[in-house]
C-alpha cells in the first residue's frame, strides 16, 4: 500500500513555462516532505524541502507548496529549462517514527527546447 | 563533487557469485541507508545503520547484509546473487544531527544484473 503517490509518471513541458509536479500522502504522521531530483544513472539529489509548519518553501526557481488537509504537496518549477529534465521523487517522514523517508515512484519530466 | 562513493558503478555477474557492493563517505555523517530502486518504482530502503556496530533491516525483505565497522564504510553483501537482485542499488548517507529538512546525500549508484 503506497503511502507517497505520484500518479503522474511523466510529464511534458515547454522549455520558459511552468512545470507542476505533484504528490499524494496517506499517513497523517508525516510532517517533512522533500523533493528529489534524479538523472539516469545517477543517485537522486536533494531539491527542496517542507515542514508541515509551512505552505510554502521557495528557493529559487522551484516552489514547493503544501496543502496538509487535502494531504497533497506539489513542486514548482519557474521558468522551465531543457536542464530540468530528469526524474523528480517527491518523499515524506514523521518525526514521532524513525525520520526514515518513504519515496513516491517518481514523475519523468521532460522539458522541450 | 560527489562526497559519498560508491564503486562499482556497473556490474555484471553470473547467478551464484558472493558480491560485495562498496559505499564510502568523507562527510562524518553518522547515519547510512542502502536503496534499491527499479525504473518506474519508489526507492526501497533494505538496510541502514546509526552509527558504528549499528545495522538494522528496511522495509524490503532483502537478502544482503551489512557491516558497520567504521563510520565512512558501509558495503552491502550478497552472498548468492539471483537474476531476481538485478536492480539499482543506492547508498546515502545523512548528518544525525540535521534534522529531516536537508535530505539525504545519494551515491551515483550500482547497476548489478546478474545472468
């Protein structure tokens, strides 16, 4: 039973527009929520984070709003660029648990020039 | 400039064989992890460690182990390698002391098929 989904397993998008990448959560007791940027045969790497305490967390071109009643989180990209193009895992945590992260399966994002 | 490494970055290997997965960090972070992650699917953790002399299973039932003898080591063991452990296999690392907002540090992987 998933408890991160990403139910978009791949979108596509204009190079200059906005890219909208979203995330599902079942389990109340997460309260960090990350975003991780992944290229083939690469690890991921860390993007963007969020505390339940927050809506919203901005670094940069990437925006990562967080709607807890809905449980629904989702991931900004501003403008879009042909670079961004990768895998993006959206992953979640309880702080009362083990801190250990579950990751959604991951959303191909493919910026066109 | 990758801070966790792991080697090798591909291998390939007949079913049967002991393989040794490497994984080293030169950041002091205490806690470690091992993912495996095939395409189209989340990344599920099969083992982690706090610290030296610390390991403990993930959630995937896996059948590697683990050691943790020093702080910047943590290798992954098969000790008969099936077709069905053809997968990604990532190692990270993060600093027990951060908090859950920083993430973790990933290494660039190993891509194990065994035939």
């Amino acid at each position: 039973d998933q408890q991160v989904k990403q139910n978009s397993p791949s979108l596509s998008v204009q190079e200059g527009r906005i890219s909208i990448l979203n995330c599902d959560y079942t389990n109340s007791m997460f309260d960090y929520f990350l975003w991780y940027k992944k290229y083939p045969a690469e690890g991921p790497t860390f993007l963007i984070s969020i505390s339940s305490i927050k809506d919203k967390n901005e670094d940069g071109r990437f925006t990562v709003f967080l709607n807890k009643s809905a449980k629904h989180l989702s991931l900004h990209i501003v403008p879009s660029q042909p670079g961004d193009s990768a895998v993006y895992f959206c992953a979640a945590s309880a702080s009362g648990g083990s801190y250990i992260p579950t990751f959604g399966r991951g959303t191909s994002l493919i910026v066109h020039p | 400039e990758a801070d966790i490494y792991q080697t090798p970055r591909y291998l390939v290997i007949g079913t049967g064989k002991k393989i040794t997965l490497e994984c080293s960090q030169t950041m002091g972070h205490d806690k470690m992890y091992w993912y495996q992650q095939d395409p189209g699917m989340e990344l599920h953790l099969i083992h982690y460690s706090y610290g030296v002399n610390s390991t403990e299973k993930g959630d995937l039932s896996s059948e590697s182990t683990v050691s943790r003898i020093r702080t910047e080591h943590f290798p992954l063991t098969l000790e008969s390698a099936r077709p069905s452990h053809t997968s990604q296999y990532l190692c990270a690392s993060s600093d027990l002391n951060r908090g859950n907002l920083y993430g973790y540090t990933f290494g660039s992987g190993t891509r194990l098929t065994v035939v």
